[in-house]
C-alpha cells in the first residue's frame, strides 16, 4: 500500500474531533438552552482559531481577500452555524448514538453536491460508501 494523500490524517482528525464533539456537546447541553451551548462553542471556536493564526503568523487582510471568498465563507459561516444550533438542540432531545449518525448524512449530502454543483467524479467504490452512510442513517433512525 502506497503513501496516503495529505489531506488523509487531516479527514481522519476531524473524524475523531467531532466524534469528541458529539460526546462532549451531549454532556455540555444538558440542563441549558442548546443556543446558549452553541454560542459558548462558537466563542471557544473563535478563541482557538484566533489564537491558531496568531501562533504560526497566518494573520492577513480582509480587505485583501477576493470578493467571491467572502460570500462563500460568509455563506458557509451561516450555515455551518444552523447546523450547530440544529445539531445541538437534537443532541438536547435525544441520545448521541442516534443524533451523530444521522447528522453524518452531511457526508452523503456533501458527495451529491459536489458532484452535482461543482462537477466531481466519483468512483463505484466512493458511490457505494455513501449509498452505505444513507443506509446507516436510515437504520440508525428506524432502530
């Protein structure tokens, strides 16, 4: 088996951390108003990414960043942050186990897009892992 593309560990990280974001948003929503809990972690969020970019010198301008890369980051910002009141409010009413799977059709969702709006392939094998997630959601919300 060959090297792994780079962006490999970094996927496999984020797997891992919103693995742990599921767990600890389950036990840090409970008792208080979910979007309350969603404006904490949004704070924290900040607070590391700021602190991220001061670290290793990555500050830049915002008024030197292109024009299309504020709509869609301004665009992604607003929905990464429904998701997250969303996602949280449901962690709130029902158990992880059930919540972070069904949340992961985000991933199926995120092939089809992909494919239908910015023109990517996918292989049999990529078609059929996300034919396998829909049907994991599917089964995780009927059980």
């Amino acid at each position: 088996m060959g090297p792994r593309p780079g962006w490999l560990l970094f996927a496999l990280g984020s797997a891992f951390f919103a693995a742990l974001t599921a767990l600890f948003g389950k036990l840090g929503v409970a008792g208080i108003n979910s979007n309350l809990a969603t404006f904490i972690r949004t704070v924290v969020i900040l607070l590391v990414t700021a602190g991220l970019l001061g670290l290793r010198g990555e500050w830049a301008r915002p008024s030197g960043l292109p024009w299309h890369s504020w709509l869609f980051l301004v665009l992604s910002g607003v929905a990464t942050g429904l998701s997250w009141l969303c996602y949280y409010r449901a962690l709130q009413l029902g158990p992880v186990s059930r919540v972070a799977p069904i949340d992961k059709l985000s991933v199926a969702l995120a092939m089809v897009l992909g494919m239908l709006l910015l023109g990517e392939k996918a292989s049999p094998l990529v078609l059929a892992g996300g034919g396998l997630i829909v049907v994991g959601a599917i089964l995780v919300a009927l059980g």
